[in-house]
C-alpha cells in the first residue's frame, strides 16, 4: 500500500500497521475504506476521545446518556431525546445542501430512537460580512435549515450566530434537534438475536456524500468545487415519510434495534450495531436499492446518501414492517442477517468482499493522548497581561471623541449584538402549534410537551472567550445556557455539546481543546447538567489557519407549567430590579476582557474574559426562577454580550418602552466598563409595584447584598442618570432602529420594522 493510497483514505502508515495487526493480513481496498472513514476523528474521536471522559454524563434525569444515537432525559412522565451535530465542512462547500442535510442527519438521530421530533435549533459563525463569499454561505446556509425543517415539519425555535473573520475560510454549521417519546419506549441501536433479519429502509443510495466522515475530518482545500462530491443531497418530504415510517414500524413491537445511516453509511451503521450488540452483521449488497448503475462495493459502503436507516427486525415479523415503508412510498428491503460471529460481513456477487470484526471498526480504534502544554501559549499569557488602564480615558461624555449615545447606537448596530430577524423569519417558528416562546423576545426557546409541561432549549458559545482563556470560556458558556433557560422559568437539566476546533496535532489546538473540556465539564459537574452526548469537528482550518475554538452547548430545561413561562418585555410601571453582583460594584467576574465592546470601539481582541462565581450563578439563577414561578417576575433578560446597557436596551427595544434608572459610579470603575463591561451571574428583572415587598423579602433572605432595585419602567427614552448628569438618553424608537438594520443592511436586505 503505497502512501499516496493511504493518504486518500485519511489513514497513517502506522495506523496501516495496526489494521494489518487486527486482521492478521492487509486489508483489501475494501476494507481499508472502511477502516479509513471508522477511524477518521468524525467517527472515533481518536483525538478527543480522552478529555471527553471527564464529562459528568450520569444523573437522576438521565435515561440514556453518551453512546446512543441520542441523549434521553425524563422530563416527568415523557421523555425527551436531544442533541446536536455540525455540518461545518460540507456547509462551506456547498451551504445549502450542507445545511440542509445537517438538519435531515439530526433529525434522523432523533426518531431513530423512537421519539417524534419537535423542535430545531441552530449555532451558526460565519466571517466578515464585508465579504460577498460570506453573505453568500450565510444566506446559502440559512436558506438550507429553512428548507429541510420548514418542509420536514419541525419548527426552528432559536439559535444563535455570530459574526468574525477567524470564520472567513471555515463556517461552523451547529444544529440540534428535540424530540418526545413516551416512557419505556426508547429503541435501541444494538443489534440482537441472531438469525434475525437485518432490513434497509428509506431512500436508494448513490454516489453522493461518498467518504464525507473522512472528508469532515480534514482540513478545508483551497479548491471547494473539488470536494462538492463529498456533500451529500437531502429530500425532507422523504425524511418526513421516513419520520412516520419509522414510528409506525417501532409501535408494531417487532423491530429491534434501528441505526440511522450518517456519517460513514452502511459501514457505520453495519459496524455499530453489530458491536453495541455483541454480534455481527452479514450484508448483501446486491440487495440494496440504488439510484445509479455499476456501482460497486467501496461506493456502496462509503455512500452518505441521506434518508436511510438499518433496522434489525424479529424473525418472521418482518412481513409486518416491509409493508408499513412501501405504503409510505419508501424502499424497504431485507439485506442481511444478524451473526454469531461478532463481525461485519459484506458479500457482494456471492463472495465475501470484506470482512472486519466489529469492534476494531468502532471500539478497538485509535486513541491519541498527546502531552498538553504545561502552561498557557505565549500569545495568550500576552493577551492577559493587557489591562484596560491601557484605555484612553472614559468620562461622562464619552472617549475618544466620541458620546456614549454614538457609541451604544454603533454596537446595537453590529450584527452581533442586533436583531436576528432576517434569519428566524425564514424559519417556520410554529408547525406543530406548540411553539410557546417564538424567536427574539426571550433568552430561550419554549416548546409544549403535554398539558401545561414544557420543554426549553438554548444554545450558546463564546469563541472569542476561548481563545482568550478556553477554561474560563467554556465554563462561562455553560452558565450561560442555565442562565437562559432560568431567564424563561426552566430548570436546566442537561446538555449536548458540540466541540468546533482547529487541528489537535498543534500544541496550542491541543491545549486549547484540553482546557475547555476541562471547563466545560466542571461548570456541568458544578450546575448539576450532565452531558448526554455530542458531536467533535476538528480540522476546522482553511491554509493553515485555525477558527476561534468554539465549543457550543445546547441545554435543555424542564418547564412545569407554561402559563408562567417568561420573555424579556416588560410593561409600563414595573419596577427594575439587577440581580447578582450590584452594577457599579467592581468584581473579577465582570471586565471588558474579550468583550464586544473592546472588539468594536477599539478593534483589539484581547484581555482575559472575567472569572466565573458558580456558585453565585446558582443564586442568581434561583432567585429568578422562583420569582417567576411564584408570579413575581415580569420579564427577564440575562446579562452577556454587550453588558449590562445592551442587555437593558434589548429589554426596552422589545417592550417599546423605555426606563430612567438612577445611579452613583465609583470612582474606581471606568464609564465604559460599567456599561459593557461582560461576566456572568447578572439578570434584570421587573416586579409589578404591588409585588415589591415580597419581591424584596425574597431578595434579603436568599440573595443578600447580591440584588439592586434601579427605576421604573415607562416613557419613550432609555435614561441613564448618573450624579446628575444625563450621559444616555436614547429614545427607544432610535435604539430599535440601529438594533434592527444592522445584518439586513449588511446583507442589502430590507428588514421593516413589525409592529
């Protein structure tokens, strides 16, 4: 096997030796496929798999954890089956089918399980808007989730995007799926029962997506039209009847276990369920349908043609279940049989053309521990010794020439920090009619379950906060998410990751990954979300050069009772209320560290992101939840980007209706760090008037010293009055106006204002 061969198929000579060693022989060309696209990062997270063990991935709520096809939690008397995958690589070449098929493959993860989805949400990055190429993958990307979800039937309930040139090369497609199901009923993966019929269902297969795990675990060429084969084609109104299929077959009692076929096709799905189930799989390729002629076995194998599954189906029921796909317009045919023999066994022509023991495929796989750096990389250590003294001077008036109204206008105007309207408008927010909190005016999404039971969901990362310090990042996205879900009333209860990275064979890659799996797993250990699965995407460089590390969390939450599920608009006549640390009190969890502001107003991109007060994150955020649960809390709105103003301004833009708070500076503390200065462990709340003294009773007995009550709300202008001085006052309608232009004018794209 010469190196060129084995360079195509993403495998090392020393990895090479190693299939021999398994086999007892060389591989075929065949098998060496297979193994090539099994041991690529996308499938074995041969680099990640080591720091993914720290994850606190068990506890009272957690049905299913990591492993399957899918996390499952117990809401309380129904499950819910979550997670999220990327798309990134296949999303920069081709966006709209990327995204698309990103949808489709998160799905299917879901209803695989037995569960009826019934929500998306989605963690986009793109680079500088500037760029026509990126506005293109944006509206190329967005117009993909829209399309695969609108048609399939499930509605898109949030997100988030942001916007860097570290992603000008490399876009980073996150999307994460919700689905329900009753109890006792989740269908495994595992394959059982030997001489039980193995049967394909869904689409024919073809020659698209073939070797896309490999091609997910590269580095992005220069020349993306080259690698559009290895992006695959969705059809959700097939997904949808694969959906209803699927549902339908597990109710009859006679499948066994079912995998979907994602990355890797038939050599993933073949391989893990035979090794899940401590068996093997004999198939026969001249049995599965297709959609083109002379395809021959590497193709078969290799093929990610979307909207197919494997079930393993009770001998002598599977008379039952072929019928259920043909009346649903799908293919569905037996292929193979369950074996003795803990083997995946392909037979193509009537002779064995491969056969590979199931656990080298999928357990038995490489594992790299490199030795991570024992101290933070230069330009980091660089980066934390900036000191925002460092900053020209910051007065009432303003800085550097310009007055704190230029400057709060300019960052409502960013397309990070301003509406995201022109992307959720596209989605269908309410098929299914249980959509309980629509997009853009609350932290979190809001899903009916049953009855009054709701589910909420979140996703959130901070890229430029791990490339900073990845430790402190990471734990900070975390809390973020809880304290999204606790700005709408949920209780969160676990969380699915997605860990977006450059190349692990750096040293600083390596580090960077090490340290925010490390903060990221204490933060869940600490606010009690375990980890129920996830999805690992390295190699997210283009010529050599690396995205921010972007971990992302989706997190979900338990609501009891929707009817006191909570939004960010408040009324006139409320009073405001700042919870967590007091605002003009300096503190080493807020700073302009990695801040938005810093990045806009004085293009540096630096510092160390704030420390992250767990425990004072876990008082804050119950002090906000059973404020709302008892019918105090009015509106909620958690602090992050753009600090304390912004997260104000949000508030006053969705209500139309301003506030004038009042308040004393210290001398220590800079204007611009006082009103954008980030960190966690900080929500606004309003209380109707007539509720402040239990409010306040409240507030003294289980968050002492640790609240502030700042205005009321009402007028037209948001007013800041500081020792009697008036350095903001902003009409709302003005605010409004720069917050929701920003992206639609950058992408020349009207975005009216909806009254």
């Amino acid at each position: 096997m010469t190196p060129p061969d084995l360079a195509r198929t993403g495998l090392t000579p020393q990895e090479y030796d190693w299939i021999c060693e398994k086999l007892k022989r060389p591989p075929n060309r065949l098998e060496l496929g297979m193994f090539g696209v099994m041991w690529s990062e996308h499938c074995c997270y041969k680099n990640s798999k080591p720091f993914l063990r720290q994850f606190p991935t068990q506890g009272a709520q957690v049905v299913v954890g990591p492993g399957e096809n899918a996390g499952v939690i117990d809401l309380g008397g129904v499950y819910l089956a979550f997670k999220v995958e990327s798309h990134n690589h296949p999303s920069a070449v081709e966006p709209f089918q990327g995204a698309a098929t990103g949808v489709g493959g998160i799905l299917r993860d879901i209803f695989t399980l037995g569960a009826r989805p019934i929500a998306l949400l989605n963690s986009l990055r793109f680079g500088d808007l500037e760029l026509p190429r990126n506005r293109a993958l944006l509206t190329g990307v967005v117009a993909g989730i829209s399309h695969y979800g609108n048609c399939v039937g499930v509605p898109t309930v949030g997100g988030e995007v942001y916007f860097d040139p570290v992603y000008n090369g490399n876009p980073l497609v996150n999307v994460m799926a919700l689905g329900i199901l009753p109890t006792a009923q989740v269908m495994p993966s595992g394959a059982q029962g030997v001489g039980n019929p193995v049967v394909y269902v869904g689409a024919t297969t073809g020659r698209d997506g073939m070797g896309g795990a490999s091609f997910a675990s590269a580095e992005l060429a220069d020349d993306t039209q080259a690698q559009r084969p290895a992006v695959q084609v969705g059809d959700p109104f097939l997904e949808k009847c694969l959906i209803e299929a699927c549902l339908e077959a597990f109710a009859t009692g006679a499948v066994v276990a079912c995998q979907d076929m994602g990355a890797a096709g038939l050599t993933c799905a073949t391989s893990e369920m035979g090794a899940k189930g401590g068996v093997g799989i004999r198939l026969d390729l001249d049995k599965i349908p297709v959609r083109e002629t002379g395809m021959q076995p590497l193709e078969f194998m290799l093929s990610e043609s979307q909207e197919r599954m494997l079930m393993v189906v009770a001998q002598g029921r599977e008379r039952e279940i072929l019928p259920i796909f043909h009346r649903w317009g799908l293919e569905a045919v037996v292929a193979g049989a369950v074996i003795a023999e803990s083997e995946v066994q392909i037979i193509y022509k009537n002779h064995m053309v491969a056969r590979i023991p199931a656990l080298a495929l999928t357990e038995d796989t490489p594992i790299y521990e490199r030795e991570v750096l024992p101290e933070p990389p230069p330009a980091v250590q660089n980066h934390w010794a900036w000191s925002v003294e460092s900053l020209p001077p910051a007065t009432s008036a303003g800085i550097l020439g310009h007055t704190w109204h230029e400057i709060v206008l300019t960052l409502l105007d960013q397309p990070n920090l301003g509406s995201k309207r022109w992307l959720y408008q596209q989605y269908d927010q309410q098929v299914q009619n249980n959509t309980a909190i629509l997009p853009g005016v609350a932290a979190a999404a809001v899903v009916r379950v049953q009855g009054h039971l709701g589910v909420a969901a979140t996703m959130d990362g901070n890229g430029r906060w791990v490339s900073l310090d990845p430790e402190r990042g990471a734990m900070a996205m975390v809390a973020e998410a809880a304290r999204n879900l606790s700005c709408v009333g949920a209780e969160p209860l676990a969380v699915t990751d997605n860990l977006n990275f450059g190349s692990p064979e750096k040293p600083e890659i390596y580090w960077q990954l090490a340290l925010a799996c490390r903060g990221l797993a204490h933060a869940c250990r600490e606010l009690g979300t375990p980890v129920t699965g996830g999805n690992v995407s390295l190699y997210n460089e283009t010529q050599g050069q690396a995205i921010y590390p972007t971990p992302v969390v989706g997190m979900v939450g338990r609501v009891r009772d929707i009817r006191h599920r909570c939004t960010l608009e408040w009324q006139a006549g409320q009073c405001l209320y700042l919870l967590g640390i007091p605002w003009g009190q300096r503190s080493p969890t807020v700073g302009l560290g990695g801040s938005e502001y810093l990045a806009v107003i004085h293009n540096l991109v630096t510092g160390r992101p704030p420390a992250v007060d767990l425990a004072r994150e876990q008082r804050v955020q119950t002090a906000c939840r059973t404020g709302i649960h008892r019918g105090w809390v009015q509106a909620a709105q958690d602090v992050s980007d753009g600090g304390i103003f912004i997260a104000l301004a949000e508030m006053a833009i969705a209500s139309k209706c301003g506030v004038q708070i009042t308040a004393n500076i210290p001398l220590e503390i800079r204007w611009d760090e006082w009103l954008f200065g980030e960190g966690g462990s900080r929500i606004w709340v309003t209380v109707a008037p007539e509720l402040q003294t239990a409010w306040e009773a409240y507030l003294q007995e289980h968050l002492p010293g640790e609240w502030g009550f700042w205005g009321i709300t009402g007028g037209a202008s948001l007013v800041v009055q500081v020792q009697g001085e008036n350095p903001i006052d902003l009409p709302v309608t003005a605010l409004q106006s720069a917050w929701a232009e920003g992206l639609s004018r950058r992408l020349e794209v009207q975005n009216a204002w909806v009254s």
